[in-house]
C-alpha cells in the first residue's frame, strides 16, 4: 500500500484508515507522520512571519557520491530508498545544498520529529540556564516537589538532561504491556484499553518509584525524563512549553514556518517526542549548533556559546560505553551531553535521533548541517542506523572535500 492510498476516499477504505491505534505501524506511518495533528491533540509553536531565515539554495551535484556498506556500494539514490526518507536537507555555511522530498512531503509540510525533538529541549533549556532561570545542579524536586516518591528522588536536572537517572524504566519499543505501554496512554498517544481510566503525563511520572542504579552513572536512555524536564521549564519560567520554544527558539532562530507539539488530554507537552516541523527548521535548530548558538537575520545569540561548548566538548564517554545504546553504534567515540548525541574527535558531530529515522547533525568545524526525517517500519533498526551513520559520513567528506 503506498502513501497515496492510505486515507483516500470519503470516507477512506477500511484497509487504508489510519487511527491512534496503527499509526506508528507500517504502512500506515508513512501517512501519520506528516498528518499528527489529525490524531492527537496539539499546541501550536508560532514563528515569526516577518522574520523568516534566509536560506539561499545553492545547489551541489551530489550524483557522484557514493559509499560502500555491507558489501554494496550505494549512491545518494540507493541511500535515502533504502532508508526510507521522507525528505532530507542539507546546508553548507548556512546554504542549502540538497534538498530532496518523497511521500508526499515537501518544504512546508511539518513530520514528527520524534526523540529529536529533545534536542529542542536541550537548547531551551541552554537558554533558561544562560538566563539564570533555573541552575542544572539543582534537584529535580525543587521545581517538581510531586515526584519526590519516585524514583526521580536526587536526581539532578544534569542527570536528566544527560540521561543518567537511575530509574528503572525499559523503553522497549516492541512491549506489549508495562510502563511503557502505560506511558503512551499517558500521553494520548496509544488507545484506551476497555476499562482503562484516562490518564496524563503528571500522573504517571509518579508510578516510576523503582530505581535502578545510581543517579549520575551510566547512559540510561529513559524518555520520560525528558518528558518531566519540560515540566521543570514550565515551573521555572512560568509559561507553557510550547510558547518557551516558540519565543526563545523559533522565533529568534528565525523559523521558516510554524511547528506543533503534541499534548496530553490536560496540556503536557510530549517533550521528549512529540515536535513535529518542517525539514527547513529542523536543519535551523541544527544550524544553531553550528554557530555556536547563534542564529537569525542579525546573527544573535539565541543560545549561550557555553552550552553550546559544553554540549560538544563536556560529556562522558565512559558513561555512554556503559550505556544501553553504545551496542547501537559500534566502535563510535561518543558522548550525549544535554539531549545530543556526539560524536568525538578532531571534527566532533552532534546529532539528534528519533526513531523510524527521524535525525539531524551539526558539524560546526566543516559548517555543515543535515537533517532527515524518516518512515522506516520499525522503530530502531541497528542496520538502517548503521547505514545512516555511513551515508551522513559519506556526505560529510564529500562537502568538505575529504
């Protein structure tokens, strides 16, 4: 069934109906991704019509580029079919240099940016911080005193930010029952079950009461940490998430269109995944890391330069050896430092990741930006991840002449 056919019709068709039972299943998220506004609840997330970012397309042939993986040899063609991508831009010193779209997306349609969209997160709080709104150090229980029960109990907002809580929490994508499960009911992104009470995401934080080790250990991936941050950034500056990213990211980064974020049945903000945006913007939230937090027409400090160094240069890595997902990039230097993935070395690469392939990656030494959104089957496929890691690589040297 291809994406043309899901959803056709009036009404459509049994077989091609997508509901908030199917829509992160094949075939059916093809559709969904760009259409999460007609499943789940939502708030807006306003740029500025009168400040849009200028984004010269100067176009590079990328037709001879070509890489080996897993014994065959792939072309830019071959890599985004096989990946499964919905569109894919890249910008070179703030010029797009390719921009491809597929499955009915194009530059203004917005897809759900799933798990990148913490790495929003993690610039807005670089913001509050720089602002001396909140302090990292501080105990999540002073902005959030409901989970002091749980197993958020001493943690830190940096071991939140960096994925170090010591929670008991198994963000196993193929569960069928469990927390996780509970989770996205709590966030209306599953259907009530028959006797199922309704429920929110403030509410389930409080069932987590479990730990699993110690705050400020390994990398222990755990998405509603992410979830009760943006609850932290609400507290600390007294307004809703998505009116902070709109007026302290979007906005001032001079965003190309607006963006939503999904919201539970009382308002809370899927933080940890559910942005959805345009491509143009995604590669603008990726720019900023280029430029060292800076962003705009007028090139402004939207993000303090600190949070920017400290994100590329101050993470663990032997906490991410440790961690649950070293085993999905293999031999790769790394470190997550406040909600971004990098890549150390002597041209470190930041990187958010959604699952179903949604990414974006920031060189700042080479000045290059890729984002790339995604409708892969499932939800983490260690081969298409270790093929994306490739092909980015592959570009990468490609631009910068290496």
């Amino acid at each position: 069934m291809t994406s043309r056919e899901l959803m056709a019709g009036f009404p459509p068709e049994m077989e091609g109906q997508v509901t908030l039972a199917n829509w992160r299943q094949p075939p059916f998220n093809r559709w969904s991704f760009t259409h999460v506004r007609e499943l789940i609840p939502t708030a807006a997330i306003a740029n500025d019509p009168a400040a849009r970012a200028e984004l010269p397309s100067v176009p590079v042939d990328l037709g001879g580029l070509t890489f080996d993986f897993d014994g065959a040899r792939y072309d830019l063609a071959s890599f985004l079919a096989e990946t499964e991508t919905d569109g894919m831009l890249v910008l070179r010193a703030g010029e797009i240099v390719c921009e491809r779209y597929g499955k009915g997306m194009d530059a203004a349609t917005p897809h759900i940016l799933m798990s990148a969209s913490k790495s929003v997160l993690g610039l807005l709080a670089g913001v509050l911080a720089g602002r001396g709104v909140l302090a990292v150090e501080t105990p999540v229980t002073e902005w959030v005193p409901e989970v002091a029960g749980t197993a958020w109990a001493g943690a830190t907002l940096r071991d939140l930010l960096d994925m170090r809580v010591g929670i008991r929490f198994d963000e196993d994508y193929l569960a069928s029952s469990g927390p996780i499960i509970e989770y996205r009911k709590a966030q209306g992104w599953d259907p009530l079950a028959p006797g199922d009470e309704p429920s929110d995401l403030r509410s389930f934080f409080r069932s987590l009461t479990e730990p699993n080790g110690r705050h400020g250990g390994a990398f222990h991936y755990v998405s509603p940490n992410t979830d009760l941050l943006g609850w932290v950034l609400e507290r600390a500056a007294g307004r809703r998430y998505p009116d902070l990213v709109s007026e302290l990211l979007w906005r001032p980064m001079g965003a190309t269109a607006p963006a939503y974020i999904t919201v539970d049945r009382l308002g809370a903000p899927r933080a940890a995944g559910g942005m959805c945006a345009t491509l143009r913007d995604l590669a603008l939230v990726g720019q900023l890391v280029v430029d060292r937090g800076r962003g705009g027409g007028d090139g402004a400090q939207i993000v303090p330069a600190d949070w920017i160094g400290d994100l590329l240069e101050a993470g663990d890595p032997e906490a991410w050896n440790a961690g649950d997902f070293a085993p999905l990039l293999p031999g790769m230097e790394a470190h997550y430092r406040s909600k971004w993935y990098v890549r150390r070395g002597g041209a470190p690469m930041a990187f958010g990741v959604g699952v179903f392939g949604q990414n974006v990656f920031a060189d700042p030494e080479n000045g290059i930006v890729i984002a790339k959104t995604s409708s892969q089957p499932a939800a983490l496929d260690e081969r298409l991840i270790s093929l994306t890691m490739r092909g980015v690589e592959a570009i990468r040297r490609h631009l910068a002449g290496g």
